[in-house]
C-alpha cells in the first residue's frame, strides 16, 4: 500500500474538540495507558542508566558492557517471530500486564542483589536474558495493542503521543538516574524502576477492550502462522522498506546504549551525573520530535520523514565521533534523538496502518525483531571497536556502515515497486 493513499486516509479527520496534538487522548482506553507508561518509563530509564554504570563498575569493559545488552536482545532475536504469533492468538491486555508484572520483578531482584553488595556481573547477565525474554512478548504484545486503544484514525498521533513519554523519560530518567547513583548509590534505582510498574498495571486492570478469543475450530500450525507474516510484509514496499531500512539502522548506527557510557566516561571522562545528563540530551531531542510528529500526525506517515531520520542520525553520529567538549555533545545527541524518533516512530505507523488486523501482531514481531532483535550483533559490533579503538571510533564506523545499508535498502526496494514508493 503506497504511503501517500495511507497518509490520505488520515488528513480529513475530526479531533472531537481535542487539538490537533492530542487527539488520540479522547479515548479513555488511551489516556489510562498513556497515564501509566508516563510513570513507568521514568523508572525504566534509570534502570538503564544505572545498570550499564553497573556493569562498568564491576568489569571496566566496553565489550562486556556490549555483550550485556547483547544478552538482553538475544530472546528477541530467536523468538519475536513467535511472540508475533501468540500476540494474534491471545489477548493482548492480559499479555501486556503478565508481561510489565514480570518486568516489575526482575528489577526488584537486581536491586535486591546491589542492595546487599552481593551481585556479580553473572547476575547483571541472567537477569537481562529475563528481562529479554519479557521484553520479547511485551513488545509486539503493547505496540499493537496501541490501535485497540484508538481505532485507525488516532493511530499516529498515539504513537506520537507514546513516543512523547517515552522520550520525556529518556529525559528525565537518566538525568535523575544520574543524581541518584551520585548520591544514594545504583541499588535505589532499580527499586523505582520496580515501583513505577505500579502505575502501568494499574492503567492496564482498568482498560476496557473486546478481548476476542480465537475460533476453536481451525488453527494453522505456528510456522504457517509466522510465514503468513513474512510473506505479507515481503510483499509489501510500504512494509518491507521501513522494516529493513530500521534493520540497517539498528544494527550498526543505533548503539547508544553501549557507546554513550563508555564516550563518556573514557573520552570526555564524565562521572555518573555528568553521564546521566549526557544520556538525556538524546532524550531531550527524540522527545521534540515526538512532539513535532504529534502536531503533524494528521497528515499521515510520510517516506520524507523516514529519509530525514536516516540522514539525521547517520549525519550527527558522525559529528559526535570527532567531539570532545561536553556541550558540543550534549548538542548532538539531541539532534540525534530526534533524527532517532522521527525515523522510528514513522516506521512504527507506517506498518501498522498497511498491516490487516489478524496480521498485525505478526508484522509488529517483524518491528521487534529489526528493532531490538539485530541489537546483539549491534552491541557486540559497538563494544568491540569500541574495546579495540574507542567509543569515538565506533561511533563513526556505525554511522557509515549504517548510511550506506540504508542507500542500499531504498534503492533496492524502489527497483522493485518503484510506483508503490512514489
């Protein structure tokens, strides 16, 4: 389905008295969800920030902090085809808040481990492969959820919105996260991030949705099920483009969780707060984009939008691999994150809205599976130039390789159906 006859679809709606920026908070459903991740997200953030300081401080290694958030990845990696299948096939309230609930304990057991002086970076390593495997259902299980909660109408501008917290937390997060370690140490950041899951299973409990249970009479066995899924988005430009151009991205360019701690406290040697606020300027620019995309939601996905973020990325990792003054930094990684937003939040509503109803869990684990499922090989990719010849070097080599995938993936698909892409 072109990207123009989805975005026309979208551009004649009414807001139902909400503006423009806001509409998809009409709807009930949404507003407890939004209300709750605004909450939970904050703590996730710390958790982040707090467990790749962990993990420097236990080990000193860019390649094991690398191979930590590789672990993390792993399960989405080998079973987010799967996850697609089982989000079609159940419920997905009941899948989201199993998922948070168990979520909400991993971080409690690594803050009890820190708290008590007894953890060991073995223990960091199980308890992302646990946190991977909730991650790896959650995710398909909440993003498709997301049209449940608004109908087709409202779906860009809630992912917006969606996008909005979750990158005010990205700002919020490390910025406190930072705080926090310098003052109370890292074991109090893992017991907010448990505590915040509080407020998203409370949202979740109170959300009102047909729940429709799969017809007992016929079932395809699981392979067919996850092929159907491959087969549609193979088929598909406006599908297949976003999907590998995200691929190219998030193996090689989008590595910011394992080369931002180790820039900065090996390049611009920073300590925990000045680390935490570093983390936040990607966040404070992805959160500006969010916004902006909210304000422009009405118009529809558009491919300009998904170019603009590839180049912006690319383009300003570049910049931030030849820097080394702070505030320098901190203005590129804000330029990034919202290159970053703007790129990924424009995949997110571009497939779901080209995406049927009973394929759409699948074609999200699709989205899960280039988004987080290719960070293994990103992170071990990234930690080890880094570990070899530093964060700045790393940097530049993902932002390369990253460019020139992307030129390859839009030529390629465009050779193939170039009037779909038009």
């Amino acid at each position: 389905m072109p990207l123009l006859s989805l975005a026309g679809k979208l551009r004649n709606r009414e807001t139902v008295g909400l503006p423009q920026a806001f509409s998809a908070l009409r709807h009930r459903n949404l507003r407890l969800f939004w209300s709750g991740q605004c909450v939970s997200l904050i703590g996730t953030w710390m958790q982040n920030v707090a467990q790749a300081w962990l993990v420097l401080q236990l080990t000193d290694s860019a390649f094991l902090l690398g191979l930590v958030a590789a672990t993390q990845f792993v399960p989405m990696l080998v079973l987010s085809l799967f996850a697609g299948v089982i989000a079609d096939r159940f419920p997905k309230r009941r899948l989201v808040l199993a998922t948070q609930t168990t979520m909400m304990l991993m971080a409690a057991i690594l803050g009890t481990l820190t708290y008590l002086g007894v953890v060991r970076y073995w223990h960091v390593l199980l308890l992302a492969l646990g946190l991977g495997l909730a991650n790896t259902l959650d995710m398909p299980a909440r993003q498709s959820f997301i049209i449940e909660l608004v109908g087709r109408e409202d779906l860009m501008n809630a992912i917006a919105l969606n996008s909005s917290i979750f990158n005010a937390a990205r700002v919020i997060g490390p910025a406190v996260g930072g705080l926090v370690m310098g003052w109370l140490g890292v074991a109090p950041c893992f017991f907010i991030n448990a505590a915040s899951f509080a407020a998203v299973i409370i949202g979740l409990l109170f959300i009102r949705v047909a729940e429709k249970k799969p017809a007992p009479q016929r079932r395809e066995p699981v392979w067919a099920d996850i092929a159907a899924g491959i087969n549609y988005a193979r088929q598909t430009p406006a599908i297949l483009e976003p999907l590998l151009l995200m691929a190219a991205l998030s193996t090689f360019a989008m590595n910011f969780n394992v080369l931002v701690p180790t820039y900065a406290k090996h390049t611009l040697s920073l300590t925990e707060s000045g680390y935490g606020f570093l983390m936040a300027a990607l966040g404070i620019g992805a959160f500006a984009g969010a916004v902006m995309l909210a304000f422009i939601s009405h118009r529809g996905p558009q491919r300009a939008l998904l170019v603009a973020g590839v180049v912006g990325i690319t383009f300003f990792q570049s910049l931030l691999a030849l820097t080394r003054w702070f505030p320098l930094a901190f203005l590129l990684l804000m330029l990034t994150g919202w290159s970053m937003i703007t790129f990924t939040a424009s995949v997110n509503t571009t497939i779901q809205l080209a995406s049927p109803a009973e394929l759409r869990g699948r074609i999200m684990s699709l989205y899960s599976l280039v988004f987080g499922g290719v960070i293994p090989f990103g992170s071990l990719f990234a930690g080890t130039i880094a570990g070899w010849i530093g964060a700045p070097a790393a940097l530049a080599a993902g932002a390369a390789v990253g460019l020139v995938l992307a030129v390859c993936v839009a030529a390629l698909v465009r050779r193939r159906a170039p009037k779909s892409l038009k």
